[in-house]
C-alpha cells in the first residue's frame, strides 16, 4: 500500500527514526501508526531517541582534501563514550562519512545531514540507526568547508582528538599548509597576524599589564615603554605569524611563510 509522507513524519516525530525506518514499519503494520510504533520498538530503533537530552563529549575528528589540494573538508562526530568511538562500527562510519563528503562537498553541516546514500536513507538516517544499534546518542558536532585558489592541507592530532586545515595563498604549497596545520594543531593560535587583533582587546591588556606593574612599584614612564613588549609577547602567544615555529624555535611561523599569506585556519579540539 502506498504511504503517505505525513504518515511517514508522524511516526518519525513520535519515535525519533529514521524516515527509511518508519516508511518500512508503516508498511509492515499497512499504515497503522501504533502497530508500526510498536515494530519499531522491538527493532529497537526507537532507542536514540530516548537519548536526546545526553551529553556526547567523546568522539573524533576527520579531515580531507580534495585531488587539487585547494579545498578541504572537516567534521567532527561525538558520542557518549570512548569506548564507543574506539569501536569498529563507529570508526567505519566515520570513514566513510569524510569520503562521501569529499564527493559531495557540502558547503554546510544541514547538507552533509542531507546526503543520500546509495542504500537508501541519508546520512541523518543513518547517524540515526547507528544510535540505535551502538547504545548512545551520536551527532555530528561541527563541520567546515576550507576553500583557496592556493592550497589547503590539514592535520589530524593523535587519535583524532584534534583537527586542523589550513589555506594557504599559493598553488602547489600543500606541503607548507601541512607544516603549519601541525603548528596550529599544537599552539592553537586565536588570529593569524597583530592586525586581527581588535584595539579594544589590546587596550585591555594594556590596562591589565599596566595595573601589574603599578602594583610592583613601576613608574608611569617607564610602564609606557614596558608595555610595548609585554603587547609584543602577547602577540606572539595569540597570533599564528608571530609564534616561533614548533620544528625550529630560531624561526617565527613568518620566516617559514616567506612571501606566502596564511588566507584562515580551522581547529577543531575535542
């Protein structure tokens, strides 16, 4: 029989499944809604979302980038437990999730929601259905789309606990975003350069420095030329190109650019 699409949303909005899943069971039950309630319920589908209101506070993150090296994908998908994230089922899919967001490119984290799968569903559904099998609540926290006329490359920390892509404005440069998404994953700068940095946040700090030094017994003349370079070590502990290069502590992150411009950087940490 055919099935309605309200139908469909009713027994999605009473249970919390997957579309996939409540157009079979409304079938199976040939379009009762409490007997395909309770089909639903002995598959156990209706479990994820019992679990709404959970906190997922483990989980991992995966990057990649596209044959150019000019765009880069990242996202990051949580769940309950590390015991969890460490399965095999959880690891498979999120691998195969970076790779269908590779070939679909979704510019926004409701696209990559959106996704159709070759077996039918979305990957929405089958976050959903995997929820229900594993136990815990899953959800895709947070995704970015990274584009550049130059390069993009990335970097993924340890177990995927932290992720990094970086675009770079010179073609043929992937080698040299890679060296520097390493950098940001290890000193997570908040700006690239001094100029990102808002006056009112450096005015803040001079007040504070300033008070500090009134405290130790400072003049206010010589507190003026102090606070240029404690401005100077703020600068190098916030901003990416004033930071000393993590390989090579004789070097800043600016030497090892040279004449190419970090364009903007994404970092993920769990």
């Amino acid at each position: 029989m055919e099935i309605s699409l309200e139908k469909i949303k009713q027994l999605r909005e009473k249970s919390g499944a997957g579309m996939a899943d409540c157009k079979n069971a409304l079938t199976e039950a040939e379009g009762d809604l409490e007997k395909a309630m309770e089909i639903l319920r002995k598959k156990g589908i209706t479990k994820a979302a019992k679990r709404s209101d959970r906190e997922t506070t483990e989980g991992l993150v995966k990057i990649a980038t596209n044959e150019d090296s000019n765009e880069g994908y990242i996202f990051q998908i949580n769940a309950e437990t590390d015991f969890v994230v460490r399965s095999e089922q959880f690891q498979n899919f999120a691998e195969r999730l970076i790779q269908l967001v590779k070939a679909a490119r979704p510019a926004t984290k409701e696209e990559l929601l959106a996704i159709a799968l070759e077996e039918g569903g979305t990957i929405s559904e089958a976050l959903e259905n995997l929820s229900s099998v594993v136990g815990e609540k899953l959800e895709i926290k947070q995704y970015d789309m990274l584009t550049s006329g130059g390069s993009v490359a990335g970097y993924i920390h340890g177990a995927g606990n932290i992720g990094v892509l970086v675009a770079i404005d010179k073609p043929g440069s992937a080698e040299l975003a890679r060296e520097i998404a390493m950098q940001v994953a290890a000193v997570n700068p908040r700006y690239i350069s001094p100029e990102e940095v808002t006056e009112e946040e450096i005015a803040k700090e001079k007040e504070i420095y300033a008070e500090q030094l009134s405290k130790e017994g400072k003049p206010a003349e010589m507190i003026e030329k102090i606070l240029a370079g404690k401005i100077n070590k703020y600068f190098e502990e916030i901003c990416l190109t004033k930071q000393e290069f993590i390989k090579d502590d004789s070097k800043k992150i600016c030497d090892v650019l040279g004449d190419a411009k970090v364009e903007k950087f994404i970092r993920y940490s769990l």
